[in-house]
C-alpha cells in the first residue's frame, strides 16, 4: 500500500494546489483541480458542473443557484431546492452531492468521487477524504435518481 502523506504540487501557471492525503505520483489531475474559485464559481457550482461533465444528469436537474459563497441562509434554501430534484442517502456514494451543516445553515458543498469529497473554497480545489469533510459539521448525502445503485 503506497504511503499517504499531503503534498503540494507547484504548477508552471504559478499557483499550488493542495492535494490532501493521497501522492501526486497516484493520481491524474483534471480540470476541477484547478478551479478558480469566485463568487460565479463557487462551491455549488463546482459541484454542478463536475456532475454536468462526469454523468448523464441534465442541465435542467442541476439548477445554477448564482448564490454567493457567504450567504449561508440562500444556501440553506438552495439546499431545499436540490433536495427535491435529489434523493437523501444515508452514506456517501460516488457522485452524492455533501452537503456540510452547521446547526440549520448549510455551509459548503463537495461532490464524492473516487472514495473522496471533491471541493472548491477560496483556497482552491480540494480532494478531501470523505471523514475529514464530515468532520467540520453535520454532513447530509445527496444522489440523482438516475444514479442511485439497485
């Protein structure tokens, strides 16, 4: 088993990229990795458009909220709005949508894949082991119904 340790890997575009637990050597970057983070393309949206370019789900099942990264209550409500587009699973599965809580207030979102949460902050993008990002608040699991396992 290789050993798990953080790196960093430093790009020629002058900018690094946190990859958390996992060695460079093992993994493919893509594009998400290197995800501006903005108001436009926050967290939300890098997890739609991850789900957009790795599934079949449509456009139309994966609302563009436009919800800035510090409203927390628009989240919340967002949330709501994915929730019935979604269905609730009790554990993570590959391309369940984290949501991560605290108390009401949904406070970020990431994508499972691959055994991991990916992730954009203002940092950058992360891959994430899934009982880190659980670990900073209550986290809910969201699937499409088109990719729920039998």
């Amino acid at each position: 088993m290789p050993s798990l340790r953080p790196c960093r890997m430093f790009l020629s575009l002058g900018f690094a990229i946190t990859l958390i637990d996992f060695q460079a050597s093992s993994m493919q970057l893509d594009r998400f990795d290197l995800w501006k983070f903005t108001n436009e393309n926050n967290c939300w949206e890098f997890v739609r458009q991850f789900l957009l370019e790795n599934t079949s789900i449509h456009s139309e099942h994966i609302p563009k909220l436009g919800i800035l990264h510090t409203d927390h209550e628009a989240k919340t409500e967002g949330e709501k709005i994915v929730s019935a587009l979604f269905i609730k699973i009790d554990k993570p599965q590959e391309f369940a949508i984290a949501c991560s809580h605290s108390g009401n207030l949904l406070t970020h979102v990431g994508v499972c894949h691959n055994g991991v949460i990916r992730h954009a902050t203002y940092k950058g993008a992360l891959r994430e082991p899934i009982h880190r990002f659980s670990s900073k608040g209550k986290t809910t699991y969201y699937i499409h119904r088109s990719l729920c396992e039998s």
